[in-house]
C-alpha cells in the first residue's frame, strides 16, 4: 500500500510539473521575515519616511551600498545618499517594491536576496532593475549589510 501511494504522489508531482502548474515548496520563516522587513522599508520610502526606509540597513561602518559604479560604505554615509534622494524629490515618491527572484540561507544569521525592485511614479517613469542583497540576522532583527543595486 505504501508503494501505490508514493507512486501515485510521484505521478502527481510529475503530472503538474508537466502541465505547468508550479510545485511550491514552503515558504521558510526566515524568507518571510526577510519579506517583512523590505516591505517596511517600501512603506517608508512611499511615506517619505527616511527613518523607515533606512531602518533595513544594518547600523554600522562596514555596512555597504553599491550603485552603478559608486561605493558607499557605513550606514551614516548609506542614509546621506538617501537624504538627498529624498530631499530632492518633488511631490510623490513613488510606491516600491522588491520582488524576490532567489532567496538563500547562508547560516543561521545570513541570507542574501537577489531581487527585482519596481519604482512606480506619477510623475515619471517607472524605474526598475536587479538588487543583490545580503542579510544579516542580528537581536533585532534581519538588516542588511551588503546591497548591490543596479
């Protein structure tokens, strides 16, 4: 009885994946918290709330951010580049998302996130692009101490 039921679960998976409905595995605590925390960020940034948005980034000096081809290191420098961002935006800043593409536990306190951020605007074009995030786990939570966005 046991070999009619796993044959018939492997002919179940192999049916769907043939016929293009997507076999999920479940979603891990750790992508789901990680989630979170881009989330609020994206509600900061449409909020214009630089203390919400900058809150993902890790509070430290080897904290990286690297755009184009501009290096930014320490979380104090991370938050003047988007001071400036956010203080030479006029009007709507625009509602942001990122959309994980891979989500990976390195260990027990670092995941790295390769997503696909969206900016869509009112008053512009929508902007979109690649992130290459890595995360670290801390007390207080998931924070990011390496982001390489596009």
């Amino acid at each position: 009885m046991n070999r009619r039921f796993l044959g018939a679960a492997l002919l179940c998976t192999v049916l769907l994946s043939v016929s293009g409905v997507a076999v999920t595995e479940p979603v891990s605590r750790e992508k789901q918290q990680v989630q979170a925390v881009l989330d609020d960020s994206a509600a900061g940034w449409r909020g214009r709330d630089i203390a919400r948005f900058i809150a993902i980034y890790e509070r430290g000096a080897d904290t990286v951010y690297v755009s184009h081809d501009t290096v930014t290191s320490g979380f104090d420098a991370i938050r003047a580049v988007y001071a400036e961002r956010f203080h030479s935006t006029a009007g709507d800043m625009g509602t942001l998302s990122v959309r994980m593409l891979s989500f990976r536990v390195l260990d027990h306190d670092h995941a790295s996130v390769l997503g696909q951020y969206r900016l869509v605007r009112s008053n512009s074009p929508d902007a979109t692009g690649i992130t290459s995030l890595l995360f670290h786990r801390g007390k207080s939570g998931w924070h990011i101490i390496a982001d390489h966005t596009d």
